[in-house]
C-alpha cells in the first residue's frame, strides 16, 4: 500500500510540475504562434507581397535551414523575414531608445517535426512590456499581426 501511495504522490507531482512548465510556456502573450497552410518559403513570399502592398519595407529575408546547409549541418526549413516601416518605427525607438533591439518587427516561418509549418512572431505589446514604449505608439503597430495571419491562411 505505501508503495502505491509514492506512485500516486509521484505522479501527482509530475503532473502538477508539468502543468506548471506548460503554463509558463503559454503565459507570454507577446509571442504569437499560428499554424501556416503553405510551405516556409511560401509562407514568408506570402508575407513580403501583403507587407509589400501596405507600403512596409523589407530589410532582410534570412534563409536560417540554408545557411545550416552551407556549414554542413541539417536543420528543417526556417526562414525569418525582417520588415517595417522607418516612418513609423523610428517614433518607438525615439521613445525608448530599446526598443531597436525588437525593431524592426519580425516574421518566422519554421517546420516542426511532422511537417506543419507555423508562423511565430511578436505581438506589439512586447514593446509596451518590455521596454515600455507607450501604449500609443505600439498601438500603431496592431494591424500587423493580421495582415501576418491573413498570409497565412
């Protein structure tokens, strides 16, 4: 009987220590995961052209799995597109000069190990919680992640 008691106790404990990982993992509302219909390239060529036809500019597209590929090294499709709008964007950092190091926004499109590809990017309180831009000026940033979900659909 006391032997059973330690499984139930260790059990318990196991799953109250996951529980509590899985709740820290999903409490970070400023990073945004949403499931993506096409391939990674795809995914990030759908986001260029919508960002593009909004007037934002693209700074860089980075071929994470590519770059692996030339060292030798296997990684599955990841590919980061790296965009924004310096009209905009340079009033954040005026701000709260901090926030340079999450702008310009950025958009990742990654495969997981069953094939799915998602999208993962941050929403724009990131700026407000973590380097306390005003609410106001992160506020301007709010369309973006439905023009982001919208390419992805």
């Amino acid at each position: 009987m006391r032997r059973l008691d330690r499984v139930m106790v260790g059990a318990f404990c196991g799953i109250a220590w996951l529980s509590i990982v899985v709740a820290t993992a999903s409490a970070d509302s400023t990073v945004i995961t949403k499931r993506s219909h096409y391939s990674v390239h795809e995914t990030i060529d759908r986001i260029e052209k919508v960002l593009f036809e909004k007037g934002m500019k693209i700074f860089a597209r980075i071929d994470h799995s590519g770059e692996a590929k030339k060292v030798g090294l296997d990684m599955r499709s990841t590919e980061l597109l790296i965009f924004g709008n310096p009209k905009g964007g340079t009033a954040l950092m005026i701000a709260k000069p901090t926030a340079a190091i999450d702008l310009p926004m950025k958009a990742l499109a990654w495969e997981d190990s069953n094939g799915q590809v998602w999208l993962t990017y941050n929403a724009p309180e990131l700026l407000y919680e973590r380097h306390a831009v005003p609410k106001e000026l992160v506020e301007r940033l709010d369309p973006v992640g439905p023009f982001l979900e919208r390419a992805v659909e």
